[in-house]
C-alpha cells in the first residue's frame, strides 16, 4: 500500500505526512499552530516548538497521515493499548490501535496505530477517507442499532492486535478484540468479529448488509 510521505526534519524529531490520507480534520493546526501552517510551502515547521510538544499532537492526527519520529532519545511513537472504533456521523470510520491492515489473502498491506476508512463508496483513495462524503451527500448518524452484528460481544478486552481485512468489491472484515462506539459516544460494544460496510448503501450502517453486491460496488 505505497504512498507518497512529505519530510520535515530537524536535529531533534523528523514529521512525515501523507496527503493520500490527509483529510485536514486539523487536530495538528489547533494544537500548534505555529507548526502547522496550512497554505505555506512547507506548511510543517517542526523546529518551531519542542519535539516533546510537536510529537504529543502527531500522535492525536486521527487518520495517521501525520507520524513522528525522534532523533534526541525522546520516546516513539506509543501503540495504544486498546483498539477503538469510532463511527462518525456523515463520514468516515475512525480505528486507533494496534492495527494491521491485510489482503483477503492475508498479505499485509499496512501496520498502523490510526486510520480513517471510507464507509460513503465514493472516496478516491479507498480504503481510505477523501472528504468524498461531503460531495456524494452521505448522511449517516453514526448509530449503534445493530449489536448482534458484533461477534462475542463483551467476550475479550480491546487489547491485541485488530486485523482489518479489505474485501476486494466488499465490506472491512475486523478480526480481533475491539470496542466499537457510536458517533456521540452513546453506545459502545466490545468484540472480536463484525463486517463494516464500506459502500455507503447498507441499511444497517454501520454493519455490512451486503448491498454491496446489489449495487455493484468496486473496492478499486
């Protein structure tokens, strides 16, 4: 899963930065602004505050287009000790964890600590979030309504490694102990199996209902 990293360098701490996953939720530009200048060439001024502060707001970048890497013995970058899945309300899935992203043939694609899935079809980097869901009109509450598509619900604590399977033309298989939540945060399952649909046409959003097949949808 190859994709173009921007990086900014200083003695202290290297930011990589995709645009291929960039949404610009703009977590980083509020909390240091003076770093993170959005319309500048380069828009990423790491030697403005201390690695410390810089890596702390990296870290909290929801789609993983930002990372961080320490050069003066600061600590990495953390792993979460929980996998957390949080669907939003008109657009994507956000995952936080210990994540690894793979082929239906099990072929690993990527090793992540966050992510942001598409689950409106129309995103042109799928897997991931483009913003496409504001031009395709995706309106979706990011509700719980459906919790016996989660699999051994409450069996396991949200720890370990949580396998993201990409199903060519089909739903996100999530394989592994998680906790998924509603948009507001109102409703939290925990499990180990469930199928995220991931083209927008699913009347029981979050969950796969396999309208994908119904309406032809390509994975890409």
């Amino acid at each position: 899963m190859s994709e173009k990293l921007h990086e900014f360098r200083t003695d202290a701490i290297t930011v990589t930065w995709s645009g291929r996953r960039c949404i610009h939720a703009a977590v980083c530009v509020a909390g240091l602004p003076r770093v993170f200048r959005p319309g500048e060439r380069p828009w990423i001024h790491a030697g403005e505050s201390g690695a410390d502060a810089v890596a702390g707001v990296v870290a909290r970048c929801p789609t993983g287009a930002l990372h961080f890497e320490r050069h003066d013995g600061g600590a990495p970058e953390p792993v979460p000790d929980r996998n957390t899945v949080l669907v939003s309300r008109n657009g994507p899935t956000y995952l936080r964890g210990n994540l690894e992203v793979r082929t239906t043939e099990g072929e690993v694609l990527l090793r992540e600590t966050r992510l942001a899935l598409c689950r409106c079809g129309a995103s042109r980097q799928k897997p991931f979030c483009d913003n496409s869901h504001r031009e395709a009109g995706f309106r979706d509450p990011g509700e719980l309504r459906d919790a016996e598509a989660v699999q051994d619900p409450g069996g396991a604590p949200a720890a370990g490694v949580l396998v993201v399977t990409l199903h060519e033309d089909g739903p996100v298989e999530l394989t592994g102990p998680f906790a998924i939540a509603s948009s507001d945060g109102g409703t939290s399952l925990e499990g180990t199996s469930t199928w995220l649909c991931r083209c927008g046409q699913s009347q029981d959003k979050p969950f796969c209902d396999s309208s994908h097949e119904r309406v032809g949808f390509k994975s890409g």
